[in-house]
C-alpha cells in the first residue's frame, strides 16, 4: 500500500472509487472493482429494491466474490423518519459484517462517523461547495468526495479545480467526483491535488454492470453536449442523456410540484413524492432491453467512453497511470 490517504483509509491499492448508483450498483460490480484494487461502494436501495438481495444476504453474496474491502453509501435524507431508521439498520448490518468505508451524502453524517469511528472505520462525505465540506468535517468526517459540475446524478455547480480550491484549507483528503472518463483524466486530477477519484458513468458501461445494454450503448455513443439537467426524476437537476423520451418531457419540474417545492409543509410530501418516483421510474428504465423508456442519467464523461469492457480492466488501466505516483 502507498502512502495515498484513500488508499490508506479505504485499505485499497489504488485511488480509485466505483461511486454508489441507483440502480446501477449490482453486486457483481462493486465486487469485480474492489477485487481489482479499488474500492466498489454499495448502494443499499439498489442492492434491495432493484436486485432484490436482502441486505446482509447482498453484502455475503460480495464477500463471496471477493475477499477484498467494499464501502457503503448512506444517503443521510432526514425527511422521513422511517427511512432514517432503515438507513440506521443498514449501517449496522454493514459493521457487522466487515464493512470499514462509508460514503455518505445530504445531511449531517454525524451519527454515521460516531458509529462507523467506534468500529475503527472511516467516512469520506459528498460535498459540492465550501459549506457542505465545513458541515461535513465539523461532523468528524474523515475525507471529501467533491462531486464537481461534469459529475453523473445530482451534479455540483463548480468546477474540479474550483471546488478543490474552496475545500483544500481544511486538512482532509479530497476525492475528484465528475467528468472523470478515462485514465488520462485521472492522472490530471490526481496532480492537481485530488487524492483519488470517484467515477460512476464510466462504469456503467462494463461487463459486470447489470444496466442494459441499450443504455450502455446510448453512454458510449452519446457527446458531452447530450448530457442535460433534468429536474423531472427528483426535483433537483440531474445529469441525463438528452434522448428523445427526456426531450418529450421537458427540463422543468412541472408548475404544481415548483410550488409545492417552494412551500414549508408541502415540499416534504413533493420531495417523498419525486423520490418514491424516481426509485420506480429509473429502475425500469435501466434494466428495459427495448430501450423506450430512455431515462439515463449519466455525467460528462461519456465523451471519453467507447468500450464496454470489464470493470478490473479499467480500474488496472487506471491504476497504471498513476503507478508511483503516490
Ligand atoms: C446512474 C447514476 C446513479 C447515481 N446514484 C447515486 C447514488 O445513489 N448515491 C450517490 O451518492 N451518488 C450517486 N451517483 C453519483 C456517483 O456516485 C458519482 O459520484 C458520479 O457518478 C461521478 O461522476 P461521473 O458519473 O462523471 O463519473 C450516481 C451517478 C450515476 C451516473
């Protein structure tokens, strides 16, 4: 091992992080990145709702696949209380069976890093601006995934190099999340000062990747120009390719749900709403072989993407190019 802190926190080889995606997290993928020397992160809805693994049967099924670490992702919404405790259950079901990185993303992590710091563990956290890396490592996290504007699912509003600035006073290793296509990228970012790399798109489009294969054909014929911000699946913008389906519905979350967003009591309902949506939708439209319902998120990356192939050999690729270099 290296003396890179992610490698260091994540017990990895290389720095490089197959980033949590619903629904596009199967276990053959998180396991096949982890077992090549990077770290695949679970990402517990999709392993339970989309895979239909029951939690701990999922997180056996990986470890039989590979002897090597895996991560979690806790989205940490706090607006339902039921989802919190589930959330809770996951996290303690995933210390219990071995489970020491934990990615989390929205609210305050804290009740993640007492736990997951009580079992030896670390935490890296989601930010997209200064405030979010302040409430995060005030929290006790242990590193940053700075999740840049080129980034698949919810994108930041700042550049790499921008973000990184804002954040590289606070003492943590920083994770480069976004727009991050093929190995070159990743040699950049790791000499701008990023400790690493989290990429979600570019792993879409391999073997393992249980997506079909209509969508991991639009990924690799698909421009940065065709990736656009969608507030139609959760309310907020999302990155997704500009396919006709996407074109038919519009950008713009509709009137009603604008104002239900914008009001005190309504936007909890509107934001449960577009979630319980969202899972449903973006599960069928990722495993639909006809490719009509062409409802894909995907980041700026796909520019750099022309070939499926197996995870290990991206995450190898990757890892030479940055070989000696910390
Ligand atoms: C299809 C898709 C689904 C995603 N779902 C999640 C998620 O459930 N939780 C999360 O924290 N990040 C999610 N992300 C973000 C990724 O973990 C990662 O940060 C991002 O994809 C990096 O940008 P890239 O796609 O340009 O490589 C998702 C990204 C994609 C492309």
């Amino acid at each position: 091992m290296t003396g890179n802190l992610l490698c260091r926190d994540a017990a990895i080889e290389i720095p490089l992080i197959c980033g949590a995606m619903y629904p596009c997290s199967n276990p053959e993928l998180v396991a096949a990145v982890s077992d090549a020397g990077g770290i695949g992160i679970v990402q517990p809805i999709s392993l339970t709702y989309v895979y239909r693994h029951e939690f701990r049967a999922g997180l056996r099924l990986i470890k039989q696949l590979t002897p090597k670490p895996v991560g979690m992702n806790a989205l940490i919404e706090a607006s339902s209380r039921r989802y919190h405790e589930k959330m809770v259950e996951w996290v303690t079901i995933a210390l219990e069976e071995g489970l020491r990185f934990f990615i989390t993303s929205l609210g305050n992590p804290r009740w993640v890093c007492e736990r997951v710091h009580a079992a030896g563990g670390k935490v890296y956290h989601d930010v997209t601006e200064r405030k979010w890396a302040l409430k995060g490592r005030d929290a006790g996290v242990d590193g940053l995934i700075g999740v840049n504007r080129r980034a698949g699912g919810h994108a930041g509003p700042l550049s790499a190099e921008h973000l990184l600035a804002e954040v590289a006073d606070l003492g943590l290793p920083v994770v480069c999340a976004g727009g991050i296509g093929d190995q070159h990228d990743f040699a950049a970012v790791r000499r701008m000062g990023y400790a690493g790399a989290q990429l979600g798109t570019r792993f879409i489009a391999t073997v393992e990747c249980r997506a079909s294969e209509a969508y991991k054909q639009a990924i690799l014929d698909a421009d940065e120009d065709d990736i656009v911000l969608s507030e139609r699946i959760t309310g907020v913008p999302v990155a997704v390719i500009n396919t006709p389906y996407i074109q038919r519905m519009g950008l713009k979350a509709g009137r009603l749900a604008r104002w239900m967003l914008r009001g005190k009591r309504t936007k909890h309902w509107m934001r449960t709403f577009y979630a319980l949506k969202s899972i449903w939708q973006l599960k069928r439209a990722s495993l639909d072989e006809s490719g009509e319902k062409d409802y894909w998120q995907a980041g700026k990356s796909v520019a750099k993407i022309d070939r499926i192939e197996p995870a290990g050999e991206i995450v190898r690729r990757f890892g030479a190019a940055v070989k000696g270099n910390g």
